[in-house]
C-alpha cells in the first residue's frame, strides 16, 4: 500500500492501527498455487494462528483457501467463518485428549503428533482417520524458537518410532489418511527442505490408504531489501516432480498439501503508530510511538527487524533513531535506524505486520488492543473496532475486601 493511502486510513480510524491489503494476501496466495500448477490435488491449509481476524479468514476461504488450526478455538473460528469442516486440519501439540476428541466430533481432520494420544484415540475411535505428524529431524529454521523439526523438539513423531507407529495402528485397526511434517519457519535452503520431503515420502510408503501428504510451512518472506526469501517458483518445480514421482509408485491419487501462515499474510500488514515524543539522549534520538510489546513483540521476542516508514513525511531527510514503546520495560521496536526525520505527530508505519503481530498482542499495561482494517478494493474496512475501558474491566469478579 502506499504512504498516502495508509495515511488516510490513519487518520480516518486513529492509532495504533492495523492495516490489511486483501490483494497481497490473494496475491501470495496465487503465487504458491502457480508454484504448483502441475499438481491436480493441492490444497492450501492457512495456518490462522498468524492472524484470525474472521475478516480476514473469510478472504481466504473466498479464495480457495483450508485451514490449518492449532486449538479447538481456532477450530471454532473457522467454523464460524464459515469453513466446512472437510476444509479444516487440526494440528495440535500437547493438548488432551478430550480436545481432540472435541475436534472429531466436529468433523475436522485429526493431525496427531505424540504416540501416546495416537494410541488412545485409535483405541477408542478406529473409524476416524487420523493424519500422522512426523519429525523428520531435520534443521530448517531461523530462530531457535521457531525451529521445530530438531532432535529436542517437542513436536511430531520421531522417524525413529516408525515401528512403534506401525504396531499401533495394526493393534487398533485405525485408519491412516496422511502423513504430515512441518520442520519450522524459515526455509532458506530448497535443498534441506527436499531432504525433508524424501523422508516423508519414505514414511509415507508404510502407509496403504493416504488421501494426502502435508509439507507443512516455513516459507520465508522477505523483511527488508536484500534478505533471503524461499524460492517459492523453484520449490514448487523441484517438490512437484519428486511428488508426482511419489504418487505413482505410491499407486494411488494423493493431495498435496501446504499449511503457510507468514507466507500468505506477513507482507499484507501494517501496524501504524503514533509519535509522542522524540526525545535526544546523549547517546541516541529515541521516537516514543504510542505503541509497545503489547501490540507488537516480534522484535523482542524473535529479534525480527520491521522495516519502519515515517508516512507523515516519507520524503525527508534521513536520520539515525531508535523506535521504541510506551510500555513501562525496555521495549524496542528498532535500534539505530534510518528514518525520514521524526517530528512529534508523525505516523509510523512497520512492515510485515500481518503474521503473529495482533494475534500476539495483549492488554499488558492494561492497554488496549489495537483496531484492524481490512483494505479492499481501495476501501478501507474497520474488521476489529478498538478496545474500550470495558474490555479491560470484561471478566474481573470484584470481591468485598
Ligand atoms: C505455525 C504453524 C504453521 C505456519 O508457519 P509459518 O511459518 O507462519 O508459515 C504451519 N503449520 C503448523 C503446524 C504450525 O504450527
């Protein structure tokens, strides 16, 4: 989106703010289905856990798009979004098994991923198919917090339990549909990513009634000019020869499956904060946004840099800042960076703000939550009306003291 337009939207539903561009979302979503063009059954599951706004879920089901979910709520949300439970995967990790078992009863597809629950649930319920989720153990991820496929991970199955697998669902009879991985955020090298894929494939050939494999995430987005993305074009050539490859020997018709969250929503948001004060230290000059690690903690908690635009005066001089919040700890946003120059009043713009930024947010410093707005076909839609002193009180039981 450009500066003027993000600016009107500013203005005309105040800050802090977050700001959706439908078509980059629809964009990123055809360029990962072109990706694949040869493969007849795919299937995109947007993992909703990056942004769950309804509005926003509802975009993506217009557009063709699954769901992928991690809760029942999320589960819940879809539903009511208005998602077909066929449309739905449920990839929990460390749930109960009354969950789960909640999740059945609602018709959405099973992912479990620990062979206690697989064994109790095949017990009780041979009939409902089930989605495997393996650990290949295979590095592929940027942040340690973020990379999930490793030997200490706590998600998935070990390959090395294969057979432990393979005597449950002999013992319980259960019905095996398909085999999922999803080795963590950050695919830099193809190379790795296929090395994970073989191993599914092999795994998968234990297996006589798969409906569909799921390659799980990790595509990388860009953040700034010069950063290293996934080669989504080249994936898409490479995976789509092995899979089709796969499929034959296979001898049976599979979907190929993609869960993506930052990949689909990450470059449609913004997150637009005020600038309080500007505040010269003897070391720095600190920009004081109306904002803090209640809306936004990526960069504190991943270290993630949000390029950051001064949209009140995108054409000035650049200086030196450091981007920091309101709240009451070190929280910053940005250190040491080239800005157009800051004055008091001026609305900041970070990029990449679509992906686990509000869903993140929280009331601390019994603040409120941002709004969120929809951009659509040049019109801008309030999708999340902005907390009220209501919101903050919601739920307290006052008890007499
Ligand atoms: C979070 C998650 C995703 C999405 O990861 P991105 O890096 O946002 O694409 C996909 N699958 C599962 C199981 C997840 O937990």
């Amino acid at each position: 989106m450009e500066s003027n337009q993000l600016l009107s939207v500013a203005e005309e539903f105040g800050c802090p703010l977050y700001v959706y561009d439908a078509a980059k979302i629809q964009s990123q979503y055809n360029r990962l289905t072109n990706a694949f063009s040869k493969v007849e059954r795919l299937r995109i599951n947007y993992a909703c856990k990056a942004l769950s706004n309804l509005s926003v879920l509802k975009l993506l089901k217009k557009i063709g798009s699954g769901l992928d979910t991690v809760s029942i709520q999320e589960v819940k949300l879809g539903l009511h979004a208005g998602f077909s439970p066929e449309m739905i995967i449920y990839t929990p990790n460390g749930v109960s098994l009354d969950e789960i078992e909640e999740a059945a009863s609602l018709g959405v597809q099973i992912n479990i991923d620990n062979l206690s629950i697989l064994e109790q649930f095949g017990a009780k319920h041979p009939n409902v198919p089930v989605c495997i989720r393996i650990n290949p153990h295979v590095m592929a991820g940027g942040n340690s917090n973020i990379s999930v496929g490793h030997i200490d991970s706590k998600f998935g199955i070990s390959i090395h339990q294969l057979p432990h697998i393979l005597r449950i669902v002999e013992n319980t009879k259960m019905h095996i549909n398909g085999i999922h991985m999803h080795t963590g955020s950050d695919i830099l090298d193809i190379e790795v990513f296929l090395y994970a894929a073989e191993i599914l494939f092999e795994t998968a050939k234990n297996f006589k009634q798969l409906d569909f494999l799921d390659f799980g995430s990790g595509f990388k987005v860009p953040y700034k000019k010069g950063d290293i993305e996934t080669n989504v074009e080249e994936m898409g050539k490479k995976l789509t020869k092995r899979f089709l490859a796969f499929e034959k020997e296979y001898g049976r018709e599979l979907t190929l499956a993609f869960e993506p969250g930052k990949f689909l929503v990450s470059e449609a948001g913004y997150f637009l904060a005020k600038v309080n004060v500007v505040k010269q230290t003897t070391s720095t000059v600190f920009a004081g946004v109306d904002s803090g690690f209640n809306h936004l903690i990526r960069p504190m908690l991943y270290g993630s840099e949000h390029h950051i635009d001064n949209i009140s005066h995108p054409k000035g001089k650049e200086r030196f800042y450091s981007v920091v919040g309101y709240i009451c700890e070190t929280d910053t946003f940005a250190t040491n960076r080239k800005i157009t120059e800051i004055k008091e009043g001026d609305i900041l713009s970070f990029r990449n703000a679509g992906a686990y930024c509000f869903s993140m947010s929280s009331n601390y410093n019994s603040r409120f939550k941002p709004a969120e707005v929809l951009w659509n076909d040049g019109k801008a839609h309030l999708i999340r009306q902005r907390e009220t002193f209501d919101d903050i009180l919601r739920n307290q039981i006052e008890v007499e003291i």
